[in-house]
C-alpha cells in the first residue's frame, strides 16, 4: 500500500515539473517575438516572469504566466494604436497645411476624371474688390425725328398735271413748286374773283373773295397775277410751305389713313361745292406715294416734309447688357461719318419692338443736326459707362459653357509644383473687354487660373 501511494506522488512530483518547465519555454517564446518592438517593456517582463517562476508553484507559475502575456498583448496593442492615430492626425494635418507632401493625396488628385480637376503650371492670379466703370456699346443708326414731320395737303380737290416731287427723300425748299394741279372747282371761285374786282363799287365782296383764294393756297403773287391777266389759268401751281425732305409714307404717321378714310366725303364734298366739278375718285398707291394724272381729293395730304434739324438714335443692345440700360443714362454717340466728334447725351426711350417674329428692346436717343452732317440710316455706335464696385476678375479668367460661366480654382499644389485646379459656376454681371464682375461663386482670398481658356480642349464636356 505504501509503495503504491510513493509511486503517485513520485508521478505527481514528474508532472509538476514537466509543466514548470513548459510555462518557461512559453514565457521565453513570447518574449523573444516582442524583442524587436519594445525590448523595454520584454526585458522588464522576462525578469518579472522568472522572479514569479523562482517564488511560486507550477500553477500559480503557469497562470502569472498567462497573465503576463495578457498586460504585454494589452501594451503593444494600445501602442499600436497610438502610433497608429498619430499617423491619422499627421496626414490630416498635412492636409491642411500642404496635402501635396503626403502620397495619398498625389494619388487621390491623379484618380479624380479629367473633365473636372486639372494640374497645370499655368499662372494664377487672385480676385480684387475694387471700384471701376463698365463700359459696353450697343449699335444703332440715324433715324427721322417724327415730332418734326410737317403735312403738305392739297385745299381743293383735282387732277395732279405736273409733279416736281419725284421720289421719297427729295429735298425741298421752302416756296419751291411741287405740283400743277388741275382744278375746275378753284377756277370757278377765280372767275368769281374776276368778275367781283371789275365792280368797283363792292369792296367789301372783293376783299372776300381775295381771302377765299388765299384759304384755298393760293400766293399773294398769285392772286396778284390772275388780277393783272385778268382770266384764270387752267392749272394752279402749288408751292411747299416748308423745307425740308420729302417722306411719303413716314412711320407712326396716320395722316395718309385719315386721307384715306375720307376720300369717299372729300369727293362728295367736292361735287357740293360746285355743280360743274365732275366726280372725283381720289387714287391712293401702296406705297401712298403720289403721281402724275392722280386725282386728289381736298384737304388729301401729299406727302410729309421734315427738316431733319433734330434726329433719333436708334439703338439696341444684347441681351445681358439691356438691363442696365434705363432713361435718363449717359451715352456717348460716334458717327461712322466723322468717329472724331462724339456726341455726348442721354437715353429718352426704352422702346419694346415686336418685328419679325422677334422681340428685341431698343434704345432712343434724341441728337442735334442743325448743321445736316447726320444723314438718314448712318451707322452709330453708342457706349455706355456705369459704376461699379465689386469682386473683378480678367475677362480671360472666365470660361463660358453656354449660359454658365465657369473658372478653374487652385485647391493644391503638387511636389512638382504644379497648381491643382477645379472648376467651379460663378455668376458674372457687368463685363467688357478686359474685366468682368463676379456676383457669386469667387472670394478674394481664393486663387484662379489666369487663361480659363487653355484648361480644356474644345472637345472636353467639363463638368461643374
């Protein structure tokens, strides 16, 4: 019984320090794979690990061992985390700061479609707020003043013998003879006149006859003339009562309509006054243009005359530059016939024009010709300067994709030195030539492309 009971615990004792010595194999293994890392932290758990091995038992040996494992797992895992969030912290920093020093954020630049973001070594300049005057042309021409359209009627209703005005436009003075006109009505009302002044006791009747010649266009000289010859002509000559040029069919004129309108009761009229006229049916043409052999009717206006001493500036402008046209703007007006001498005015009337299908705004500006130097459908050129203070910007700068405007925004610069540029819609205002103003989309501290232009080919679908 006794050597059955030495034989266990010898068995005992056997596998107690078989177990000892494999938790020291363990603890050596551990160790040596955490040397190259923290060779600190390792030696102080190795000579921790062998301490406890000396002091306790194989159980309590192997679990100190287990628990020591698990302190150094914890340290190198917490440690790698740290480090692992500096490396984070580190890059956003960099990105911040220079985002072009770090390998990622080449590659993120160089992975982004070419259609949107672009490195280029172009040069870049900065928006500036800053006060200028826009200034922008629109083109026009020299039209007739109508408010200076005078009428030329005819007082007595007749057949037209002889025209001396040929065509529209002709340049008439004032007592110059425009037409002979046949007349059986005014030459009863001269034989009147004639046989009133060779009774010289009725002046009275005489003196009304004179004024009724006088009413119906007839000269002082020419009445003087009918009483020295003492018998009427077959045909009257009428002269014109103004100077200027001759416009049969001027715009916004509704006197050759109102002619019209009346002929039926002007020849009516004509038929009341004297029962020898014959029937009269006055002839209108297309273009209410007069002619040799047309009758006309009485008070039937001829034609219209305008002195063209003051004239109108007719002129549009596109589409984006309309809405800052107002009356009462400043323009300076340039004649293609002397580009020396420009006339400085104002914008009377903002006119909307329905023509052709098309509906277009035009401008008028009222100019002085006293001397005759504008003529009819001469080409102008009217330009208009307006203040304005806000973000400018080279007009090269913008690049336009239809209605939208876009510009290319330096967001990074690459080792090499190259900007990193995107493109972004702004919305523009007043532009000329050289500048262009910026409503939205830019900042003054933001840095642009210089030629927007050389960005893209014309074949690239830039998106924004």
């Amino acid at each position: 019984m006794s050597k059955s009971i030495q034989h266990i615990k010898m068995k005992i004792a056997n596998y107690g320090v078989f177990l000892l010595a494999a938790g020291v194999i363990l603890v050596f293994i551990a160790c040596n794979d955490k040397e190259d890392k923290h060779s600190d932290h390792n030696s102080k758990i190795t000579e921790a690990t062998k301490d406890s091995s000396m002091q306790h038992d194989a159980m309590g040996g192997m679990q100190m061992n287990d628990d020591s494992n698990k302190s150094m797992n914890s340290m190198s895992s917490d440690t790698a985390n740290h480090s692992s969030h500096n490396t984070v912290d580190g890059m956003r920093m960099n990105d911040k700061n220079s985002m072009a020093d770090t390998a990622g954020y080449e590659t993120y630049w160089n992975a982004l479609p070419t259609n949107r973001t672009v490195i280029s070594a172009q040069k870049v300049i900065e928006p500036v707020e800053s006060s200028m005057n826009f200034s922008f042309r629109g083109n026009g021409y020299i039209a007739f003043d109508w408010r200076r359209n005078r009428k030329v009627p005819v007082r007595i209703g007749g057949r037209i013998e002889r025209l001396y005005v040929k065509y529209n436009y002709q340049y008439v003075r004032k007592g110059e003879k425009i037409l002979e006109l046949y007349s059986p009505e005014i030459n009863t009302y001269i034989e009147e006149f004639l046989y009133l002044s060779r009774q010289p006791d009725d002046s009275v009747l005489q003196s009304k006859a004179k004024q009724k010649l006088l009413l119906l266009g007839l000269t002082p000289a020419q009445i003087k003339q009918i009483a020295h010859a003492g018998l009427a002509s077959s045909t009257i000559s009428i002269y014109s009562p103004f100077e200027g040029y001759v416009l049969f069919n001027p715009s916004g004129s509704s006197g050759m309509n109102k002619a019209g309108n009346a002929t039926a009761g002007m020849g009516s009229g004509m038929n009341a006054g004297s029962s020898a006229s014959p029937s009269i049916t006055p002839t209108v043409l297309s273009d209410n243009s007069i002619r040799e052999g047309m009758y006309v009717s009485k008070d039937q206006t001829l034609f219209w005359i305008n002195d063209f001493k003051e004239v109108w500036g007719i002129v549009a402008f596109t589409k984006e530059n309309e809405k800052y046209i107002r009356k009462g703007l400043p323009v300076t007006v340039t004649s293609e016939l002397f580009p020396e001498k420009p006339f400085p005015t104002t914008i009377q009337l903002m006119e909307q024009v329905y023509q052709g299908g098309q509906k277009f705004t035009q401008a008028r500006v009222y100019l002085p010709n006293a001397s005759g130097i504008l003529k009819q459908n001469s080409l102008i050129t009217a330009t208009v300067s307006i203040p304005v203070k806000s973000v400018m910007i080279p007009a090269s700068s913008v690049y336009y994709l239809g209605k939208i405007a876009i510009v290319w925004v330096r967001t990074g610069i690459t080792k090499e030195g190259s900007g990193i540029f995107q493109s972004r819609v702004v919305r523009i205002g007043h532009r000329d030539g050289n500048k262009v103003e910026i409503l939205e989309g830019l900042n003054t501290n933001e840095v642009i492309a210089k030629d927007a232009g050389y960005m893209a080919d014309s074949e690239t679908i830039i998106k924004y």
